[in-house]
C-alpha cells in the first residue's frame, strides 16, 4: 500500500486535482524578437566554438536559452557578453532547434 492508496482510505470524498505542471507540458518559453539570431563558428584559444548573437531577451531568458540549447545537445557552454557560447560546432543543430522554437537565424560565416 503506498502513500496515495493510504491518503484515499484516510479521506474517501477527496477528488486530487490535477497539477499545472502534469497538465501542461509546452516546454520553456523563451521571449520571440523579430530580428534573426546570428549563428556563427569561431575558433577561441585553439578550441572551436559556435556563437548565438543578436538576441536582444532579457538576462534570464539568455540562461533559458543557452540551457536548454546545452541540453539538447548534450554539450557545455556559457553565456557571456550578450552572446550564447556552445562548444564545438553545432550550427546545423542549433539553426533547426531555434527554428523549431520559433525564432528566425541566420548564418554568419562559412
């Protein structure tokens, strides 16, 4: 017998609602500008790199942004500057998850 099976024995006329988090599932919702993101592949200190700028969201939706960037790819990364630093060279990837997202990129460089 587990903790619910004991709450219903205990209270029987009490309906659990829902939680607002079981119910909607939408994912983090980042602040949309009508500019494009740049996209684009550098090499700093030796080590390749791909950087996000032109995103103009406030503080904390850079943080959201680049976590969830590092998470889907499975990589490390910062933010720093204004820009969005990912390691190694994922332009590809990064274009058709922030396209996927809703934001319009464009490709800078190479």
């Amino acid at each position: 017998m587990d903790l619910s099976d004991q709450l219903k024995n205990l209270f029987p006329d009490h309906v659990p609602e829902a939680s607002s988090e079981e119910t909607e599932d939408k994912g983090p919702d980042f602040w949309m500008q009508e500019d494009p993101i740049q996209c684009k592949f550098e090499k700093r200190n030796g080590r390749i790199v791909t950087v996000l700028a032109g995103y103009t969201g406030a503080t904390s939706d850079f943080k959201k942004l680049s976590r969830e960037l590092k998470k889907e790819l499975g990589v490390g990364g910062s933010f720093k500057n204004e820009e969005i630093i990912i390691q190694g060279d994922y332009r590809d990837r990064i274009m058709e998850w922030l396209q996927k997202q809703g934001f319009r990129v464009k490709r800078v460089g190479g």
